[in-house]
C-alpha cells in the first residue's frame, strides 16, 4: 500500500516510523497539505489544529481513505457533514479516539461485547493538571466516547455533575449513562489526586475485566471450580498504541470494513456531548 502523512514535518516523521513495521506499506509520502497528496490508498492526516475537519472533509471529497490524528473533535455540524461525505465517496474514515484505539481496549471489546457494567475512574495529580475547561472537558469526552462505543446502544437515560472549586477550576465530575439494553456505565474524574491513577473495569456474568490504562494492564477474573474467584493477567505495551491503531486503520481499507472508530462514532458522540452540556449547565 501507498500512504500519504498530511501536517508538520516532526509529526509526520514519527508517524512514518509508525508505519516502517507493516509489511503491506512499501511506500510513505510526506506532504505539507492536503491538496499535495496524490494517488495513495491511505492518508493519515496529522493535525491538531481548529481547521482540521476542514481539512478532513477535502481529504474525503478527493476520494482519500483518512486517518485523523488529533484530540477529539466536538463540532456536531461539521461531523456530520463528515459522516455524510463519507458516504457519499465511499471512503474509509478513522479518528485517533485514543481510550478505544488502545490495544488493551481493543482486546477487552474483543473479549467482551457489550459489558453489562462499565466503570470508569480517571485521578489526575493536581501539579500536573493545566487547571483549563478544555482540558478537563476532553477528560469526560474520551471515556464517554469508548462507553458509547464499547455499549454499542443507545442510551435511555444520562445524569452529570461537576464540581468547580470558587466556579473556577474544575475538579471533579460524576456521569452515569443508563443504556437501552439495561447496561450502565460510570465515569468519575477527580483532578486533585496526588498521583496519576486510571482504570476501567467491566463485567458482565461470566467475568470481570479491570485495566489499569496508563500500564495497559488487564487482569481477568472469573470463578474457578470451587466457585472462587482468581485472575490472570494480560499485558500489551502501551508504545505500540499508534502502531497497533494505523494497522487497524490499513486493515479496514485492505478489507473494506468499518474502522474501529468511524465518523459516524464521533458524530454521534457530539450529539451526546450537548445533552451532558445541558445537564451540567442544569445542575453543576
């Protein structure tokens, strides 16, 4: 396969490193902007910036196979004429939805689909933390998006509470989604914590899966014969994230199937952020 990496020199360098290990890439073309890529059967497009889905959406009308790299995108309106440009060109979108793209995420949806329970507790150090709405915003944003993902329903019902210390900086938030199958799913993030922790724990009858996200650890629990319950763990490492997720992305397209997080998850998921908007607006 031909690859084109679209955004700045430094990051397209490393994604190219990224991508050296597939064998079914035999050529990388690095390119300043969109309109510079030619005939390759994948773009990976490199941007942070506020133009991006922008950017995205020529990819797409020029009939590339795109790969966004970047924090979420919220903006419903532009998504959603994402998702149907997508469409209509018939092209493979995926975007860098890190807490689903993960490997461990991506073993734990394989292992168990649509947990009947998902908790998800995420504690920054508080020296760390940049004390911005917009960091903290896209701290709920990520893990409701793998909820919504890894549920695979819709959702019945939604409540949300955030705390900011003198209607300043934010420091906790508590969502919990009831979906329409009878699953529920929790996220809790606290910023004030005295060191890093964040783990996801999921369980349906037959088993528990815990990760810690940062080790990209999974211990697995069920019951042995004698109705006890014991564990057994299963690493990955969390450098090979981006490796691991660009081969998911060149897979989908060599298969023409759906990517592990399409346009139409992020569309929906910005659909979702304005309801958790109107409920913290109502009782935060």
């Amino acid at each position: 396969m031909k690859v084109g990496i679209v955004g700045d020199a430094k990051r397209a360098v490393a994604w190219e490193r990224h991508l050296r290990p597939h064998h079914i890439v035999n050529e990388v073309e690095l390119c300043a902007h969109i309109n510079e890529v030619g005939k390759v059967d994948a773009c990976f497009l490199v941007d942070e910036s506020e133009q991006n889905l922008d950017i995205l959406l020529k990819g797409i009308q020029q009939g590339l196979n795109c790969f966004l790299v970047s924090r979420q995108p919220t903006n419903s309106e532009k998504l959603e004429k994402i998702y149907r440009a997508v469409h209509e060109a018939g092209v493979h979108v995926q975007f860098s939805h890190w807490p689903t793209l993960a490997p461990a995420s991506q073993w734990m949806m394989d292992r168990m689909n649509r947990p009947s329970f998902l908790s998800i507790t995420r504690e920054v150090n508080y020296t760390q933390f940049l004390n911005t709405e917009d960091e903290f915003r896209h701290f709920w944003i990520d893990e409701l998006g793998l909820c919504m993902k890894w549920m695979d329903s819709g959702i019945h019902h939604t409540e949300a509470k955030q705390i900011k210390l003198e209607d300043k900086t934010p420091s906790v938030i508590h969502i919990f989604l009831r979906f329409d199958n009878g699953s529920t799913a929790d996220i809790r993030i606290y910023t004030g914590a005295s060191e890093n922790r964040h783990k996801r724990i999921a369980s349906n009858k037959r088993e528990i899966l815990e990760c810690s996200v940062h080790d990209q650890d999974i211990r697995i629990g069920r019951l042995n014969s004698g109705d006890h319950l014991f564990f057994e763990k299963k690493v990955f490492d969390p450098a090979k994230s981006a490796e691991k997720a660009a081969l998911i992305f060149l897979k989908s397209i060599q298969m023409d199937k759906e990517t592990a997080y399409t346009a139409y998850d992020a569309y929906q998921l910005s659909q979702q952020i304005k309801v958790l908007e109107k409920r913290l607006s109502q009782f935060s």
